[in-house]
C-alpha cells in the first residue's frame, strides 16, 4: 500500500488532536472537535481549512488561453485578468477528467487548481493534450501550501490578522500581493456555499498563516464539515456527483460548459447528450428521519432501481434528512415521489431543488 502524503500542515494537526483519514492519497484531517461544530462556525462566524493537498498547475506562454480554453469546458477568454473561472476537463466522450478552478493571471499565464485526489492523473491528461500549442506547464502542487478560510466572518478577520484589503475583491476575482516578503495569492472562492477566501503561497507561509489565525481563536475545520457544508450547498464532489460516467449535463452543471466555442475535449458528445439526456443528478428530502449514505439504492413506486444515492445526510444546518442522487431522467421532476432503500427499509422521498441551504456569496 503507497504511503499517505502529508501536507505542509500535518504536524499542527496533530498538535491539536485532530481526528486524521486517508482523503485523495493524503493523511488528513477529518475533524478536530465535531464536525456539527465546525459546521456551524463556517456558516455562523469564520473558519480554516488546510486544503494544501489541492493541486496546482501553471499554464504559461503565446498559446496558454488556446489551450486552456481546449482543455476546459468554460471559456477564459471572456473574464480579465484577476477572474478566477470554474469548469471541468472531459474526456471526448463527455466523461469528467476533474472539475477546477482556473486563475487568468494574463492572457499568457493560467493557474488551473485540481482535485487532490487527481494530480497524478490530470496533469497527464494535460501533457497528453499539449500536441499542437506552444506553452509551458509546470506541476507547483508541490511548492503551494493553501489555506481555505470561509464564513461571515472572513473578510473582517484577514483583513485585521494580514492587513490585507479585501473588500474590494468581487466573488470569484483574485489579488496578487506581496506578504512578508513574499508574492502570494488571495480569492474570494470557496466551496461552502459561505462568503470566504482562499489562500495560496509556500509551505513556510501557510504554516506562519495557520498560527497567525489559530492563535487568534479562528476555528480549525476538518474535511468532515467541508463536506456537510459543500453538499448543503449543492456543490458536488468528484467521484460523487461528477466522474467519467457522470458528465456534467447530468449534474446540471451545464452553466459552466459553453458550447458556443470553438472547440473543446468532450465538446461534440457533450452536445449530443444534451439534446438525448438519460439521468440526472437530482435532491430529495426524506419524509422520515434516517440518514441516507452515497450508494444506496433509490426505488420507485414498483420497487425497480431507478437511481442511487451520491451524497446524503443529515442536513446539520436544517436538521432535515436530505441527499442528492443520479437517476433517470423520467424521474427528476421536482415533487415526485421515490424511496430510498436504508438496511433493508424503505424510505419515502420528494424530489427538491439539490441546493438545500442558500449560498451566502458575496455579489
């Protein structure tokens, strides 16, 4: 079995007795008092997540918009320098490779930031592509450390612990400021469904930030509450609610794929999914409290399989049974009727908007 890795940020974690699990080829940490608790300080005050496992990769050169606007669903050519982008690399059979966010430093200069889990394998998919484009790519997973600090509470909090001007920085726009010495890397991005930024620089400074901002009383939140706040947000996660056999048509995610440019991988299967859909990924509120779990079965009214469960829980925030699930299309109308089979036991379900709690992003 092939070691954990270990983020720059290890050794804090388990000064404070945090609770560590295997996430994406990393030791991480899972939680540090309750998960309920970290939850609630995201959504209620001002949290921190070391998210230092995240991959980044660096697009540059003549050709680096070209080629980041072949690799990607959404189109880089349309947002300024300083705009951060979200999207996704697909197979040419429309499968997802990874979802990510993409930095415009300038026209010559991308920042693509890649799912942990996905490293290895994204930037050989980037490689393999890089045919007939005059750029450069360097992998800097291993130079970035980031920080994810999110809740109502954010801004006021960098911006007395850093001095750093942050209220001029729009949802989805990034500044590039020297920090004690060195260029770092603030944007007002998250994956919380809360008002929050993320931080990126060198190992040496992300763990001088980490100290900075525990020892002013900011809560340190685990990968366990990331996921209860990412889900209530109706965000998805790799592996869950997108993968090679889940595009993003049938997430809903089609916003963020543009089928109006010029060409992209994936782009022709793409369309033609949308124009003959099967599945989609869909909310259900359970009309009984029990917890569904990603892959149980979802049944209609004839007990036939119809879908299985992506994500579910709990909902901390509402206290309401809620999960998100793939099925097939002729059953994602909002308010029908499905089950979700739990141990045996057949829970009744409605079909909801699979946002169960309203962002609070800045406009």
């Amino acid at each position: 079995m092939e070691e954990l890795k270990k983020t720059c940020l290890y050794e804090k974690h388990i000064a404070l007795n945090a609770k560590m699990s295997p996430f994406g080829g990393f030791d991480m940490p899972i939680q540090y008092s309750s998960i309920t608790n970290e939850h609630n300080a995201v959504r209620n005050n001002v949290g921190m997540f070391d998210v230092s496992h995240m991959g980044q990769v660096i697009v540059t050169g003549e050709q680096a918009e070209e080629f980041v606007n072949y690799l990607f669903t959404n189109d880089v050519s349309t947002i300024a320098n300083g705009k951060t982008i979200y999207g996704m690399m697909l197979q040419p059979n429309g499968g997802v490779v990874d979802d990510l966010l993409v930095y415009k430093q300038d026209q010559n200069k991308y920042l693509l930031v890649i799912n942990a889990s996905n490293i290895d394998k994204d930037l050989n998919w980037i490689m393999l592509q890089n045919k007939n484009f005059k750029v450069g790519i360097e992998n800097m997973s291993d130079y970035f450390g980031e920080l994810a600090i999110q809740g109502p509470k954010s801004e006021e909090t960098i911006q007395k612990l850093m001095e750093i001007q942050l209220s001029d920085l729009e949802f989805y726009s990034f500044k590039e400021v020297s920090y004690r010495g060195e260029n770092i890397i603030i944007s007002r991005t998250g994956y919380t469904g809360e008002d929050g930024f993320e931080i990126y620089g060198s190992h040496a400074f992300i763990q001088y930030t980490w100290d900075l901002f525990i020892k002013a009383g900011v809560t340190p939140c685990g990968l366990g509450c990331r996921d209860t706040l990412r889900f209530e947000a109706g965000l998805p996660l790799y592996g869950h609610e997108l993968s090679e056999e889940i595009n993003p048509i049938m997430a809903g995610l089609g916003i963020f794929v543009k089928l109006d440019k010029k060409d992209f991988v994936g782009k022709e299967a793409i369309q033609h999914y949308k124009e003959n859909p099967t599945k989609k990924i869909i909310g259900l509120e359970l009309v009984e409290k029990s917890v569904p779990r990603a892959g149980y079965p979802i049944i209609d009214e004839n007990n036939k399989q119809v879908g299985t469960v992506t994500t579910g829980y709990l909902s901390p925030s509402t206290g309401i049974p809620v999960c998100m699930a793939l099925v097939d299309i002729e059953h994602s109308t909002l308010g029908s009727r499905l089950f979700v089979k739990i141990r045996n036991k057949d829970f009744e379900a409605i079909v909801i908007n699979k946002q169960f709690y309203r962002k609070n992003y800045k406009k």
